[in-house]
C-alpha cells in the first residue's frame, strides 16, 4: 500500500509548477485526475522535446495520472466538475488568481460542497499582496526571488539557474502544504484552502544570503562556485577539467594540505583558520588551482575519496543518467508509453520502507480516462456519458 491511496485528487494545473505538485502526490498512490481542456490539453503538451507527436516534457511531469478532459467555458461541464468535487480529497490549481472564481469554481464555492476539500492554490505571487494579479513565469520569479543576482560567475551577469527552481520549488511547496492539511483534517475533519506563491518559494530558500544581509549590511552577489562562509568550498581546475572539494572544519582542511603535499599551508596566517581562508579566498585559490592543475580528476578523486575528503566531478547529465548510484537508487526509471513507446524519466526520490512511491504508468493521452473516471466517480454508463459529452 502506498502512503496517499485512497486519497483523491482533482488536478487543474498546467506546465510546471501544479503538475509537479500533483506528479509528487501520484508517485506516491494518491488517484490524481488531470482535468484539461479539450483538444489542446495542458500547454506543455505543446512543448518539446517530441518523441513522434508526444511531448517529452508532458510525459516526464504527469506520469501516473488520469486524463478526463473538461470544458469549463460550459455550464453543464462546470456542473459536473462540481459533482466531482462532492467526491474528493483535494483539489489542485495554478491560475491566476481569480480565474477559478470568474468559473464560479473558487474555494468559497467549493467548499459549500465538501467542506472537507483541500484546496491548493499555487500562483507566481500568491492570492493576496499587491502583486498577485502579476502574470509570472519561472524566470520571473527566479529574477524577483533575488537568485539570480546570487548566481553565475564572481562580478559576471545575473544567471537563472539551470534547472526551473521557481517553478519545482513552488511545486514541491504545494504538496508539502497537501500533506499537512491533510494530516490536519484526519485530526479536526477538517478541510482548508492553501495559498503558495512562486515568489515566497524562493525568498524562502534564500537561506544564508539573507542572512547575510541583515547582519552585515551588504547586498550578497554571485561568487560562481565558492561558498561564500567556508573555504575551501568550491570547484577547482584539474588537468582534465573542474573538480568539486568542500573542506568544510580545520581538521578536513589540515587533511587536504596533507594530500596536496603542501602542510606549510596547514599554519599559514592567512589560511590557519576558516575565517581567515575565506578573507583570503582569492589568493588561496590561486595556490590551489596550480597545484590541482597537475593531477587529473580520476587521480585526485582517488587520493581525495580515500583521506576521506568530500569531492565530486561535475557530472554532465549524459554521465547522471548513466551513474552507477543513481541507477541503483532506481533514480532513472523507464515507462512505456501507448504511443511514444519506452522514455526515460527521473524516478521518485523520497524512499519509504513501508509505503514507497514508484512510478507505475505513463502520462495519460488527452482524455483518455474520461469515460473511466465518470463510471468511477460518478457512477454514470456509457449511455449517459455518451450523451452528455457528444450530444451537446
């Protein structure tokens, strides 16, 4: 049995930020059921890479979910939705605030409905506050969030980070406030509206950039791959390419002189504590660089791996997906998809030992449950199905 069976979930969200919330819950056993809009579906069913006309990118988010596909722009349809509702856990959206309620299909409405509902609202700025009718992408927020003026090359321009963080991170938020509003209503019976907002996602993994601002006084800026309170923390130039060492106390720092065949540096002045090394960071990195420029990162991860020292190369995502570890964690998993055939997608992370996630089915096609969850959920027949959809 897995942590979230039996729990029902109404999915209206698109792209990115929803469906990664709404994926989490799925990995996890909840019946998560996509309600797209007819025809087009999801935008991200738009978005390459393609396998065939299959969207890599849909695929890779909305594995083992249901598709039913609603038109909201109808009454009936809206109706039906509302009937639907009666017989779930949560409900979960990412419009512009608003939008829900033009529907007629806000919290206030839902909840006279089911009052236990769980309603999770994930938005670029949230329901309130001056900026919440703002449209936001991930880049938006990444840049208003103040990441980006804390990522890239020491006095380099600002950078977004690679990955789509403003969108995971709100995405994973989301479900984080699902689990504990419904850890909340199996002890009160009752139900409650969450509101994230992309924007507060990454102020709150700001983490010691803030910090460093309101004890100091000075705004934070890119410093590439150094840390910015631990020396040596960074990446370092190999014969063959960059090396990752983090020497993060005195002892691992003592060690790493040693490896190095340099202990003078051990009582240096200017590096004999953390402090003192990260004043210097420049300078001792200068030092470090030529001698790791004479080794090749295989042979300084040998000599580092066996003193001990945490090390890493910075893998490209060819040498991820083909890891020897991330493969035995089951971190690359493999679907087979009715018509864009075996994909490769990352696999579920958070590993339980009594009610695990897994990933069990592929991204649905277009409405490809519809009839299925009507009969389920409302216990309507074909007939009637029939009727209401093609004899509008």
């Amino acid at each position: 049995m897995k942590a979230l069976q039996g729990i029902r979930v109404l999915d209206l969200t698109r792209v990115l930020a929803g469906p990664y919330c709404t994926m989490m819950l799925a990995d996890y056993g909840a019946d998560v059921i996509k309600i797209e809009p007819p025809e087009v579906g999801d935008d991200s069913r738009a978005f390459g890479p393609f396998v065939g006309k299959e969207s890599a990118y849909f695929m890779s988010l909305n594995r083992n979910k249901r598709s039913i596909a609603l038109n909201f722009k109808r009454q009936e349809e809206r109706d039906l939705f509302k009937e639907m509702v009666k017989h779930a856990d949560v409900v979960v959206e990412n419009y512009r605030p608003g939008t829900m309620e033009k529907f007629g299909l806000g919290y206030d409405q839902l909840k006279e409905i089911n009052p236990k509902l769980i309603y999770a609202a994930c938005s670029g700025f949230g329901h309130t506050g001056p900026y919440r009718d703002k449209p936001a992408y991930d880049i938006i927020v990444q840049a208003m969030g103040g990441i980006m003026s804390i990522t890239g090359p020491e006095n380099g321009d600002p950078t977004r980070v690679g990955a789509s963080v403003g969108d995971i991170i709100a995405g994973m938020f989301t479900a984080y406030g699902i689990m504990m509003a419904l850890f909340h209503r199996e002890r009160t019976g009752e139900g409650q509206k969450i509101d994230v907002g992309m924007l507060d996602c990454q102020v709150a993994i700001l983490e010691n950039a803030i910090a460093r601002y309101v004890t100091s006084g000075v705004v934070p800026g890119p410093l590439g791959n150094r840390h910015p309170s631990i020396t040596p923390f960074s990446s370092f130039t190999a014969k063959d390419g960059y090396i990752i060492v983090g020497a993060g106390n005195d002892r691992l720092w003592e060690r790493l002189c040693n490896i190095l065949g340099r202990p003078d540096l051990i009582k240096d002045e200017r590096f004999d504590t953390n402090a003192r090394r990260t004043a210097n960071a420049k300078e001792l990195t200068t030092i470090l660089n030529e001698i790791f420029k004479e080794k090749t990162i295989a042979e300084w991860l040998t000599a580092l791996e066996e003193a001990g020292l945490p090390c890493a190369p910075i893998n490209t995502i060819d040498k991820i997906v083909n890891d020897p570890h991330i493969q035995a964690r089951e971190m690359i998993v493999e679907v087979e998809h009715p018509v864009a055939g075996k994909l490769k997608m990352p696999g579920v992370p958070i590993k339980m030992s009594a009610t695990p996630g897994s990933v069990e089915f592929p991204a649905p096609l277009l409405g490809q449950h519809t009839y299925e969850i009507i009969r389920e959920v409302l216990g309507w027949d074909d007939s009637k199905i029939s009727q209401f959809f093609d004899g509008k």
